[in-house]
C-alpha cells in the first residue's frame, strides 16, 4: 500500500490496520503487517499484531526485520515493539535496534535503573546506556520522573513531571502527560494534557478531565474526543 502526497484520511494496510490521519507523505509496508510512515505523522498508527508505532519527524528509513527496529533522527513520539512493550523516545539521533526484543539507545543516563522482576526505572537525565538483564533497554535525553514497567512493560520519556506505578497493573499519571499511555494487553492512549490519574486496575482505565484526543483500548474500541470529565471504562474489562 502506497500513498505518496497529501493523505488526510485513514490508511489502511490491508488487513484493516494501519491508521493516520494528516500529511501522510511516504507509507511504507513491508509486509508482515507491519506499518511504517516516516514524516510528519500525527496520529496513532496501529498495525496487525497489537503493534503500536507513532513516529514524528523521521527522516530515515525505518525497518523493523526479525522485530528489529530502527529510527535515526528525531523521533518524539511514542514507538511500542508489539510484545506489549511501549516506548517513548524524545531527541534521538543515533540507530535503535531491539534485536530479539533488545532496545538501543546509547547515551546520556545519569541515574540508578532497578529492573526488578521485569520494572524498570529511570529517573533524571539519561546520559548512558540502561540495560534491564534480559529486555535490554536504552534511552538517551529528558528523562524527568520514575517509570515503572511491572510486568507488561510501559515507558513514558517526556515531560513527565510525576511518578509512575503500575503495580498490579494500575498505573498512575498526575500531570502533563503528552505521549501515548499503554496499559500493556488492552492498549490505552492519551495524547495531551492530562490532568489526573489514570488507574487500569482491572484492565479498566479512567481519566477525568480534558481529554481532547481518542481513546482506544485495544480489543473493545472506546472513542472520546473532547472534554472527558468522567471515567471511561472499555466495556466488558
């Protein structure tokens, strides 16, 4: 599926995946159902296999492989490698790669990282290279505040002004949240200006106030655009 100039409307692969909505410029789809755009997107791109990818500001080619995934320039937004391992990535320059499921970022961390049974933290100013054991992972600049994985991993990198507990998958944001929130199995998004905490508990997720972008729970879909004040549960979890 090709499309080359000045795509406002869906883009599907094939496989009814595969959304973007404004200034589209060069889709790229490699065939796996796997789906890559690499300027100027602005929304959520989901492909087939629970495969999250937002990438803004890209100027290179981006391949994934045997679930390698490279971005080499300006990547702001969030980037999930499909194994329920979500990613946020302000400021990159140099290659990532995940290799089987390893994910490269090289420099610039400045503070402990604590993996735990599969948690993982960073917590201010990322200058060198983090590595959890076994899902190794780097990240390099702005890293404010905790982050914590639990057991389905979730990453967020910018701007995150407080901390982050997933526990038994509850996960909790205070302020400013700009990127994508990902529960893990039912995906869950966020884009801008959250004010309160989000808790999933039992696969159950709640916002309350200014919601301006949709939400999407993965399996049972839940749309909200504007002015969420209330919680938003998706359905049968």
């Amino acid at each position: 599926s090709y499309t080359k100039t000045k795509v406002k409307d869906n883009i599907s692969d094939g496989n009814h995946k595969s959304y973007t909505k404004t200034k589209v410029k060069d889709n790229i789809l490699d065939g796996n159902h796997k789906f890559y755009i690499l300027t100027k997107i602005k929304d959520n791109i989901s492909d087939d296999n629970h495969k999250f990818y937002i990438l803004t500001k890209i100027k290179d080619n981006i391949s994934d492989g045997n679930h390698k995934f490279y971005i080499k320039t300006k990547v702001k937004d969030n980037i999930s490698d499909g194994n329920h391992k979500f990613y946020t990535l302000t400021k990159i320059k140099d290659n990532i790669s995940d290799g089987n499921h390893k994910f490269y970022i090289k420099t610039k961390v400045k503070d402990n990282i604590s993996d735990g049974n599969h948690k993982f933290y960073i917590l201010t100013k990322i200058k060198d290279n983090i590595s959890d054991g076994n899902h190794k992972f780097y990240i390099k600049t702005k890293v404010k505040d905790n982050i914590s994985d639990g057991n389905h991993k979730f990453y967020i990198l910018t701007k995150i002004k407080d901390n982050i507990s997933d526990g038994n998958h509850k996960f909790y944001i205070k302020t400013k949240v700009k990127d994508n929130i990902s529960d893990g199995n039912h995906k869950f998004y966020i884009k801008t200006k959250v004010k309160d905490n989000i808790l999933d508990g039992n696969h159950k997720s709640y916002t309350k106030t200014k919601v301006k972008d949709n939400i999407l729970d993965g399996n049972h879909k839940s749309y909200i655009k504007t002015r969420v004040k209330d919680n938003i549960s998706d359905g049968n979890h």
